[in-house]
C-alpha cells in the first residue's frame, strides 16, 4: 500500500518526483545540452565555412583567395554567434529573474544557477571556429586547385559524419540516420554555393 502511494503521490507532483532524482542525472543532461549545442556549432562552422570557401573557388582558383575568404568567414561567423547566443541568453535570463522577483525567490539559489550569456556567447564563437578551421587548414597547404577542392569536400565530409554521429548519441537518436541527413545537408549547402557561384565564372561577371 505504502508503494501504491509513492507512485500516486510521484504522478500527482511530477516536478517534486524530477527534483527528488539525483544530481548526477541533472548534471549529466545539462553536460549533453552543452556538448550537443557545441557539436551543432561546429557543424554550423565547418558548413558555411567550407561552402564560403568552394564558392570562391568556383569563380577564383587563387589559394589565396580560397583561404582569405574561409578567415573571414569565421571571423564573422564567430562573431555573429557569439552576439546572437549573448542576446537570446540575456532575453531568457530576463525572464527568467523576472518569474523569480514575482515568486519572491530573487537572490537565491534559482539566480546563481541561470545561464551565463558572456559563457554561452564564448562556447557558441569557440565551437563554430573548430568546425570552421577544419576547411581551412585542409585548403591552406594546398596549391593545386582541383586538389585543393577534393580535400575540402573530403575532409568536410568526415567531419560532418563525425559530428552527425555525436550529435545522434546525444541526443539519442539513430546514428546511422542521423549521419545520413547531416552529410546530405551539408552537402547539398556546398554544393549548391558552388554550382551558383560557377555560374558567375561562365557569365564573366
């Protein structure tokens, strides 16, 4: 009977049931939503960079040119994450207080514990300058040209299946379907960059 009572009692107060569960299982999905918002950063970061990259190369077949515009790429990729992940964290932490000065809970354990927006503005530029260095650093040593573009693809492939298969433990989904749709996707983003930017080489623009 006592059991049949700690079950109705769990049911009827979920979050009291959630909050009575142990530490390490919070700790340990707050580490997956951080671990998978990196890897989906550096996906974020090896795509636009590796298709910045290809698209320039469609029209230029300078290296330098390849590897410039890939720098530059990450520099404002990074920066625009970094500003766009500081700007939604403060939203939410604004209403977050907010809920906790109508509960009269301001000051407590519940605002130590919120999100930091200069930690995830941090986290969000670093992890789309690992992905975004991938691309470049397998184009920089490379001075012929259809080389050059074969490595990127290659080496952006296998990252992408790489980061298609953390992204799917983490989130506990399958890995070989998840691989799948990130390979594609990314794929597909380089390949339409540089078939459109091709069509600017052949127009002579």
């Amino acid at each position: 009977m006592a059991v049949n009572d700690t079950k109705l009692a769990d049911a009827e107060n979920p979050v009291a049931a959630m909050k009575c569960g142990s530490a390490d299982d919070v700790d340990l999905a707050g580490r997956a939503n951080w671990l998978r918002a990196a890897v989906l950063g550096a996906n974020d970061g090896l795509v636009s960079t590796a298709s910045l990259m290809l698209g320039v190369s469609a029209v230029k077949h300078d290296v330098r040119a390849m590897v410039v515009s890939g720098f530059a790429g990450l520099l404002a990729g990074a920066c625009s994450m970094a500003i766009g992940e500081y700007v939604s964290v403060c939203s939410q932490r604004d209403v977050e207080l907010a809920q906790l000065e109508r509960d009269g809970r301001r000051g407590g354990d519940e605002e130590r514990d919120l999100p930091s927006p200069v930690q995830a503005a941090a986290a969000s530029a670093l992890a789309f300058s690992v992905g975004a260095l991938l691309p470049l650093l397998a184009a920089g040593f490379i001075v012929g040209y259809r080389m050059r573009v074969a490595v990127v693809v290659a080496v952006a492939t296998m990252a992408l299946a790489a980061f298609g298969c953390v992204g799917a433990v983490l989130g506990r989904a399958p890995v070989a379907r998840s691989c799948a749709r990130v390979m594609v996707g990314g794929l597909a983003a380089m390949g339409v960059t540089f078939g459109l930017m091709r069509l600017f080489r052949a127009s002579g623009i």
